[in-house]
C-alpha cells in the first residue's frame, strides 16, 4: 500500500481554544518521532481560530494505526474532554 495521508479537523469549543492548542502543541515533536511518521503538520484557520487542522502523511495504516493507540493520544483526548465541538478524520491515498 501507498503512503497514508490523514487529514483531521478539530473545532473547539470557542471558549477552549488555547486549552486545545496546548493539547495539540503537545503532539507534535513525540508525533514525528514516531515510527513511519513522515509529517506531521498543524494548521489553525486564519478567520476561525478554534478550527485546527493536523494534515499527516505516514509510510503505513499499520504505523498510524500504532500511533492513534498510542499513550499521548490518549492523554490529549483525556485533557480535552468536553473541549472539542467536532472532529473529522480523513484516511486518504495521494493519487496524482
């Protein structure tokens, strides 16, 4: 199988915002560090603060799926309990 890119959009609730990021921020550098992790990107809409978006690409499912099980997932998700309004995740296959 091709590379992975995953696109994830977070929208937090507007009074959450900075926890969010903070969280989020948290990610990145055990992120790419990571097995089979070739980017890891966060973006924050100019005109929407509260949305965020990681924009990934990893060299395997296999990789991401050992990534999305792994312990700093779970301590962002524990931390923004009831902070974030929607989440979206992309699994997608560059194709040109």
């Amino acid at each position: 199988m091709a590379k992975l890119t995953i696109v994830a959009n977070i929208i937090a609730h507007a009074d959450k915002i900075d926890l969010v990021k903070a969280e989020l921020l948290k990610l990145i550098d055990v992120t790419r560090a990571e097995e089979g992790c070739i980017n890891y990107d966060l973006h924050q809409d100019n005109d929407n603060p509260a949305h965020f978006m990681f924009y990934e690409n990893w060299t395997s499912r296999e990789l991401w799926q050992v990534h999305m099980n792994n312990q700093h997932l779970k301590d962002y998700m524990a931390a923004t309990e009831g902070a974030v309004e929607t989440f979206t995740l992309n699994e997608m296959s560059q194709i040109a």
